[in-house]
C-alpha cells in the first residue's frame, strides 16, 4: 500500500498508510482526533488537523494536488466579513422587493438569526417562506463581500428559486441534488441546500458531497433549508446536518450515536453489526442544537386558518373483502416461494407483507376517494388528492375530466406548468404522489387535501398537507386520511409515534414516549397467514 494524504469524499484529510506502529502511535496522538476507518483502510482528520499531520509526517507523506491546493487556501483564509449589526443593515429588511412584496415578521427575524451564523439550519414549518428568507439573507452577504450564491434543490424547485432569485435582482448558480459541484471557486460562496433532509442518510453520494462543499476552505457560509430535519423521528438522520453546519456535536459520530441513537453492536449471521437507529435523551439534543437550529410553526408566525383532520374508515363490501384477501394471499405465497428458493430474505416477510398491503389497499380505497372528491367538486371546490402510488394517481386521473397529474413520470419541467394551471383555477382537482407533488410547491388554492393512504415518514404527510396549507389561503384547510384496514392503522401509528419524537426535538415538549416496534405490531396478522 502507497502512503498518501489525500482529500476525502467528505472533505477530510485522508492518511492511506500500511501497518506500522511508529506511525499508527503518531497518528493516535494528532489533535484533532482522527477516525480509523476499516471500509476505507485509512485514517480520516479534520481540516483543523493539517499542520499537526504535516509536522508528525515531516514529509514522508506525498499530499494529493487537490489536497495541497486545500491546505493552500487554508494558509491564505479569506478577508473576515463586517460586523452582524452591518450585514443586517444591508438586508434592507424594511425595503419591499422589486415586485412590491414585504418580509413578513417572522421572515425578517429569520434573516437576522441567518446572517449571525455561518452554519445554521432554518427548520421552519412548511409554507412560511424560507426560499426568500434565505435569498435575503445571502443578498446582504454578496452586498459585504466578493462571494457568490450557490443553491442546490431539487430540479423540480430551480423554477421557482429563479423566480424569488429575480425578485431580489441576484444571480444565482443552480445544481440539482443529483449533480453536485466538486469544488468552490477562490472568491467564496454562500451555500443555500434546499430540502436538506435530502442528505440525511451519511452513506449516500450526495451526503457526501454536501459534506465536502460544506468543509471547502473558500466557503462563506451554509444555510440548510428543511421543514423535516429529522423526517423519520431518528437522531441518526440529524447528524449530517449537524456536520454539514459544523455542529460540535458532529465531531465524534460514534459519541453521538451512543448517546442519542441507542448506539450499540449487534450479532447478526455471525458478525458484529453496528446499530444505531433508536432515539434517546432526545431533550438534551433539543437543547444542544437549538443555537443551531430554528424552528417555527405556522402558528407562532401566521394568523393562518385552521388545519382539520378528518379520518374516512373505509369498509369493504364481502365480495370485494375477498377479492382484496386472495390478492394479499397471492402476495404471501409468491414471496414464501422465493425466499424458499433464496430469492429474498425470510427476515423480511413483516415488511413485505405490509407493503402489498398498502399496494392492494390503495386500489380498493378508489372508489370511496371517487365517492369523496366528486361531491367536493360539484360544490365547485379545489382539491389536491395525494398517493404514494403512481398507479393510483393515473387511475384517479382517468376518472375524474377536470383533473391534472403530478407524479415522477411528468418531466421537470412540466410540473410547475401543471402546479400554475391548477392555481389559476383551469383544473379543479391536481392528483399528485407525494416524492413529486410533496415538495416544494404552492397549492392554496385548495380547501381540501385527501391522503389515499399515508407516506412512511411524518415529515412526507405534513409536506403534502402543507402544500395547501400556506401564506395566502383563505380558508380552513380540511385533509382527509382514507383508512382501510389494519395497513393503514399500522402506518397511521407508526406516524404518531415518529411525530412525538420529532415534536420533543424541535417544539421543546417533555413527555413520555411510546415507542412502537413494526414487527411486534405485525404479529397478530401474520398469524392468520
């Protein structure tokens, strides 16, 4: 093995160095700590670490160009930036923008809180304007220094961040989350990542990739953008923002899921495994990241109306009852022959079993969404219905004249198009899945939002939801769940239990928590099978 600093995938200091216990002794006692990592077979440090490696390692080590060129800028740091009290007075908060717009309160404070820190993440409920709080706030940093706006969002959204963008008179650079930047140029830049909670599983390539725009020398600032920060009630899903941001307590991974994530090792197949996917001491995480993390609801910014939820159970008539059970026996027996034949994992039944329910009960639940939306429409009402099947989207579509589709199969490009016709009132009824019509987009001009069945994670239902329930509406929101059968309760709970855990992090609540496990709630319908 050659040995080499090199710079990582996430913008750390990589040491490659086969075994020898000199220099393993001199890498243990580098500050900052580095991390041995047995995937990469290397030893990974901060930025902060480079002058103590460059010292210890007196040159044995050669350093990757790209490396060298970070350590470079790290010795030529760029110009500081004016004092807060400066930033914000070139905000011009009071001014109304060029097209005669006015910050709202809550978006003005945001601004300030923004501008005072260099990593933050802004987890404000959907709906309350974070684009062009963000936008305000990186205009103030382009007025005080030599730096540019880089945005990444989902591609779907570079519309309508153009659009605030112009409405500020910036330019901005776009990147999709799918096509990341692999540097930062030398002047600086302030980095904006919309739906952040896109990074929040630290294996993917776009985690890393944030990672290492996030670490960049010649970064200025970055602000994370996410209504859903922690989306499925894990502390694990918070810890690359945390690190993206520079949080302290990012420093130390495994520290991190040992107190918040019931870190812990586990034999599996005859190997120890790593687990960290529970939630503990989630009041003292609350507490540690709220200088680092704002979040508001609508309530404590906007006078809005109302949201209601309304249940609709859904009852099967006897014939349709057994069609709905020989389907789901059909599932059931296909994926016992598979795993049989090593197809698929035995271990993996409870998921599989739950899926094809929600799968065959989004089919059945079609005639009471029709027996629904139809009487909605006749009273000349506007409504956004929501699945997590594209299948059930088009049959909807066919169903209903007066309709438009927002699903994955729509290009980019189109979406917005759809989302404007249904705004000027061309269609009463958009039919959207909730990965596409979910994210993003302004829908207030409905009264009534129906889920045919509920996503995975509360953060999806409440984005869904919130897309109507935004700046501008005129009247109570109404979101109606479907439910048929134990599928949708089981979700429906799994839900509640996420939401509470979430709702400890970010709204300061000190309760109890019930904590439900999949397979415990799965076993008594297994057992019919």
């Amino acid at each position: 093995m050659r040995c080499l600093l090199r710079l990582g995938a996430t913008g750390l200091i990589e040491v490659v160095s086969p075994y020898d216990a000199v220099t393993q002794a001199q890498l243990r006692a580098i500050r900052p700590r580095g991390s041995w990592s047995g995937r990469q077979r290397c030893w990974s440090f901060p930025l902060e670490a480079a002058a103590a490696l460059q010292q210890a390692l007196a040159g044995r080590f050669p350093v990757q160009p790209e490396l060298a060129q970070w350590l470079a800028w790290l010795e030529q740091p760029l110009p500081p930036l004016p004092p807060h009290r400066q930033l914000v007075a070139s905000a011009d908060l009071e001014q109304p923008l060029l097209d005669g717009r006015l910050l709202f309160a809550h978006q003005r404070a945001a601004v300030r809180w923004l501008l005072a820190r260099r990593g933050a993440v802004l987890a404000d409920a959907m709906g309350l304007g974070k684009t062009l709080t963000a936008l305000m706030a990186a205009r103030a940093m382009v007025r005080q220094a030599d730096c540019r706006i880089l945005v990444i969002a989902p591609v779907g959204l570079h519309d309508h961040w153009q659009g605030e963008a112009a409405s500020l008179g910036l330019h901005l650079e776009l990147h999709s989350w799918a096509r990341l930047p692999d540097a930062l140029p030398p002047a600086g830049t302030v980095l904006i990542a919309d739906e952040a909670h896109f990074a929040q599983n630290g294996h993917t390539r776009r985690s890393q990739g944030l990672l290492r725009l996030a670490r960049h020398p010649r970064l200025r600032a970055i602000w994370l953008l996410t209504g859903t920060p922690m989306k499925n009630g894990r502390p694990a899903q918070l810890f690359p923002l945390l690190a993206a941001i520079g949080h302290p307590l990012a420093r130390d991974q495994r520290a991190f899921e040992e107190l918040f994530c019931q870190g812990h090792w586990r034999e599996q197949g005859g190997r120890r495994l790593w687990q960290a996917n529970g939630a503990s001491h989630l009041e003292d995480l609350q507490r540690l990241v709220r200088p680092l993390v704002l979040h508001r609801r609508k309530q404590d910014c906007l006078d809005l109306p109302p949201k209601l939820r309304q249940l609709w159970p859904v009852e099967l008539d006897e014939p349709s009852a057994r069609g709905f059970q020989h389907r789901l026996q059909l599932k059931v027996d296909d994926y016992r022959r598979r795993a049989a034949l090593g197809e698929v994992r035995r271990d993996a039944e409870v998921l599989a079993v739950l899926t094809a329910l929600r799968q065959i009960g989004s089919d059945y639940k079609l005639p009471a969404t029709r027996a629904l939306v139809a009487p909605l429409l006749a009273k000349g009402e506007a409504v956004v219905v929501f699945t997590a099947f594209v299948a059930t989207a088009e049959m909807l579509h066919r169903s209903f004249e007066d309709s438009c589709v927002l699903t994955g199969a729509l290009p980019p490009a189109q979406r917005q198009a759809q989302v404007d016709a249904f705004q000027r009132g061309e269609h009463s009824l958009l039919i959207a899945t909730y990965g596409t019509g979910g994210l993003g987009f302004t829908l207030h001009r409905a009264r009534h939002v129906v889920l045919v069945e509920r996503p995975w994670t509360p953060g999806d239902a409440e984005q869904a939801e919130d897309r109507c329930h935004r700046i501008g509406m005129g009247a109570c929101l109404t979101s109606h769940w479907l439910q048929l059968g134990v599928a949708d309760q089981l979700v429906d709970g799994l839900l509640a239990s996420k939401a509470e855990r979430i709702a400890v992090l970010l709204q300061r609540r000190s309760q109890l928590l019930e904590r439900r496990n999949l397979p415990a709630m799965m076993r008594d319908l297994m057992g019919r099978w």
